[in-house]
C-alpha cells in the first residue's frame, strides 16, 4: 500500500478560521478534511492518507523555519511514500506555506511531494516553476472533486516514480 500524508492549515482541517492560524505544527492519525474524500479516492487505487498534519498559516510564515523543521520531524516517523500539500485553492497564506514546504521535503527528506491550489494563489506564482503544483478552484467554486481526482492519480505517480505527463495530462501548472 501506497502511504500518503496531506497537510493542511487550520480552515481546511476544520479547526477555524483567521483566528486560529497561530496553530503549531501537529498531526492526527488518517485523513480529516478535504482528505475525507481524497483518501477514498486514493484507495481506490491502492493507497491511503496515514496522516494528516495540520499547521496554522501565520504560525507556519511567521516561524518558518522552525515550523519546516517540526512538520519535516513529522514526516519522517510516518515513512510516507509520497506529501500532498493542500489543496489550498485561492488562500494566499496557505498556499505559500504548501510551497514552502513541498520545496523543504523534497530537498531535505527526498520525498516525493506536490501542492495543489488555484490559478490565484499567490502560492502558484511564487512556486510554480520549482515545483507540481496541481490545479483547484477558487474557494467556493465548482470542480473541486475533479481537482481530487487529478490530485490522487498524481499522487499514486509521484509514489511509483513513473514518469510525469506534461501539464495538459497530469493537470499541473506548466513550468514556465
């Protein structure tokens, strides 16, 4: 079985909005969230969301470096075979923290990892020719399932090291 663990801030994971996003890095066992419907999705294809770890957005941009470490010292007890950051769709904090991080895993863990967030994210431009980052909506708008579909089969390539498609097949923004 293919292992996987998502991250996400404090709204996506349920724990509250703007006033919640001083939340230190932690984890829970299995998907919450939006990962309810994409860990369905990856066991259809023969993984699973082992984690989830969740951080708030300013405790994660104000602390960046300690956050990294602590969310990377995660990651590591869980062995996953593959990191999805997101889906962090139009929210611009979220989105630099998954590119951010999708950078720090791959580089320090040498674990496959992509983010996923919308053409508005400020987290697409500043990271979208350095790393996958796979198309969502907006907050709000129609598509997201689509966008988990694409997220899941990436996922299960990333983990099995076959080769990627170009943007047009496997739904990420082209590197520029």
């Amino acid at each position: 079985m293919i292992k996987a663990i998502q991250f996400l801030n404090q709204v996506q994971a349920g724990f509250g909005g703007d006033e919640r996003m001083d939340i230190k890095p932690q984890f829970q066992n299995g998907a919450i969230g939006t990962g309810m419907i994409l860990k369905s999705m990856l066991q259809r294809e023969g993984a699973d969301i082992v984690a989830t770890i969740i951080c708030g957005d300013n405790y994660f941009l104000q602390n960046k470096d300690l956050a990294i470490e602590e969310i990377l010292n995660i990651i590591k007890n869980f062995k996953p075979d593959v990191v999805i950051c997101g889906p962090a769709l139009n929210y611009k904090r979220y989105g630099e923290c998954c590119g951010y991080l999708t950078i720090a895993i791959e580089e320090k863990l040498n674990i496959p990892a992509f983010a996923a967030m919308s053409e508005d994210s400020t987290g697409t431009e500043l990271f979208r020719n350095k790393i996958y980052i796979i198309e969502t909506p907006n907050r709000g708008e129609t598509g997201l399932n689509n966008s988990l579909r694409k997220i899941s089969k990436f996922a299960i390539k990333l983990a099995n090291h076959e080769t990627i498609g170009t943007s047009q097949e496997d739904g990420y923004f082209p590197k520029d």
